[in-house]
C-alpha cells in the first residue's frame, strides 16, 4: 500500500506504519487490488486524502464516518463527500438538508467536501478502505486500530478540538476523547434509517458555537457549485 502521508502527520502517526497489524493491513488491502482491479475503493491515490488536506496543526473539528462508500466513483478518502459530478448518497442529501434547516445555507449542486476539509475539519472515516458493492468488507483488518490511534492524536492537541460524532459506531469512540478539554457533538447517523432523529439536531450551528468559545474560526459550511 502506498501511504502517501504529509510530513507533520508522519511525525504524529508515522510509527503506527511499522507496526505488525499495519503492516498485515497493508498487505491485505494490496492482495485485494491485485485480486480485484479498480474495485477497492478508494483509489490508492485518495486514500489518505483527509490527511493531505488537513494538516494536523490545521485539525480544529474531527468529523467521523465509518466504511468509504461503495459504488463506483465515490469514494475519495473523505467521509461523507463524493466528487464532483457524482450524484450525492442518502446519507449526504440528508447533511445537506439539515444544514439547510440549521445555517440557512443552500443546496448545493454537488458533494464534493472538499472545503470543509481545508478549514481544519478532519474528514474520517474509521475504515479507509472497502470492496466494490460490498459494504463492511475490510472492517476488522487493521484499519480500526489505526484511526483509534489517529483519533488518540487528534485528543493529544494542546487546544480544544470539536468531535463530531454521528451514530453508534462513532459515540463508541468517545472513550479515546478528553471531554474535560474538547467538545462533543453527538447525535443520530444520517442515514436514511435513522434521519429522522438527525434533522433538527442542528450539529453545524454546534460546532460553529464551540469554535467560537475556543477562539478558533468558524466555519463557513456552504459548499459552492461546481
């Protein structure tokens, strides 16, 4: 597996790379792409696009997703986001209509995340890798064990950051976060099975309020059209 990671995320997670379940990871998800041409997703190249476009200095909120999305064209190594042309999934219509209810911002003609990535907002998903049309297919093979300890750094920053947790799966993770010091916004997964208990939640305004508190810029959610 090719880890294209920039310098200062290197220097914070780097030696989880030399690890033996990292090292087994890796040599599962090349067996995978060589099994299965261009349906592992994302492509190599996108894997580890949150850290590319977040610095770890940068990381001011860690929104957590779960498994990359499955259908061909999606995925691009940011949780939730889709690029552009690509039509968004459920999950995604539903962020968008309830960051139209909360902030009043418009919706946009595409998903592409790309912008809230480069305000400091870490776009994780806690398994970075997936089969074509197969969700949960490269869950339990080591990814988990590295975006735990991703999410440990993040803890470790000197001033506060937001976590952003959305579902089971992510609130489970609340045990690896220092509530003394940062902040939680939890709420239902949006997803179509459990949206209902996800609109009206109003996360962004959360979040928005909490940056404040903590003297850090707010972020501006509307995605432009592309």
């Amino acid at each position: 597996m090719n880890i294209e990671m920039p310098n200062d995320w290197r220097k914070v997670i780097g030696a989880e790379f030399d690890k033996d379940y990292f090292k087994t990871l890796s040599a599962f998800v090349d067996q995978e792409r060589a099994a299965l041409p261009e349906q592992i997703y994302p492509p190599e190249e996108d894997v580890f696009s949150a850290f590319q476009l977040t610095p770890y200095h940068n990381v001011n909120v860690l929104l957590l997703g779960q498994d990359p999305y499955v259908k061909k064209g999606q995925a691009h190594g940011l949780c939730f986001s889709v690029r552009p042309k690509v039509a968004p999934p459920p999950s995604l219509k539903n962020i968008f209509i309830e960051l139209k209810n909360d902030l009043g911002c418009r919706l946009p003609n595409n998903g592409y995340l790309i912008d809230w990535a480069q305000q400091g907002i870490l776009m994780l998903n806690t398994v970075l890798t997936v089969r074509a049309g197969t969700p949960f297919s490269h869950r339990g093979k080591g990814w988990e064990s590295f975006t735990d300890a991703v999410i440990q750094k993040v803890n470790d920053k000197s001033t506060p950051v937001v976590f952003v947790l959305w579902g089971n799966a992510a609130q489970a993770k609340i045990k690896f976060i220092d509530t003394s010091r940062h902040f939680i916004v939890k709420g239902a997964h949006p997803s179509p099975l459990s949206a209902k208990r996800f609109f009206g939640s109003r996360p962004f305004s959360q979040i928005n309020a909490h940056l404040k508190a903590s003297a850090k810029p707010e972020i501006n959610w509307q995605i432009p059209d592309r």
